[in-house]
C-alpha cells in the first residue's frame, strides 16, 4: 500500500521550491511526494522537467522509468533508463548505472 501524502511536508516543499526554483532536489522530493501519494500525473511532470531541465541530476532517471513502468509506457521506460545510463556513464556513477542496467534488464524479462 502506498503512503499517505503529508500534506504538510508537501506544502513546506513547494514554499521551499518559489524561494529556490532552480533546487532540483526540491522538485526530486516534491515528486517523490506525489508518487508516495500515487499521483502519478504530479509526479510526472516533475520527473519530466528534472530530465529536460537538470539532465544530470541521475535520481531521476530510475524514477521517472519506474512511473512509466506503473503507466505502462515500457518503451518510454526504456529509452529513460538508457538516457540515464548515458548520464551515469559521463560523470563515472557506476552504483546508478547498475541499477538501470537492473532496470533495463527487470523490463525486458517481463
């Protein structure tokens, strides 16, 4: 079962994030909120803007491929998790690039 959104949690982060909106971990954290919460569609436009705006911030690429897992949407899944193995692979984060190497790997087994 998923967590209940905190409200509260969510409304300090939003405040947080029109004080500081170039902070891409505020905008990570405000759609880890919304996929605790199940709000997919939130939670994808964040995850979406991360990738265009903050490419190499790497969490996202595994978090955006998995909300397009849940939608369904396997071949933008993959194609995320290979940009994000792309992304891994220029800054030297061999622990991320495992996990999506994991992820592409879990997705073509199914």
């Amino acid at each position: 079962m998923r967590e209940i959104m905190n409200e509260e949690r969510l409304k300090k982060l939003i405040e947080w994030e029109k004080q500081k909106p170039d902070d891409a971990f505020l905008k990570f954290a405000i759609s880890q909120e919304y996929v605790s919460a199940g709000d997919d569609a939130e939670a994808k436009k964040y995850l979406e803007l991360l990738t265009d705006k903050y490419p190499d911030y790497l969490a996202t690429y595994y978090q955006l491929g998995k909300l397009y897992e849940r939608l369904e949407e396997l071949g933008k899944a993959k194609a995320i998790y290979s940009k994000g193995k792309e992304v891994a692979t220029a800054v030297g984060d061999s622990k991320t690039l495992r996990e999506l190497n994991e992820a592409i790997t879990q997705l073509q087994d199914e």
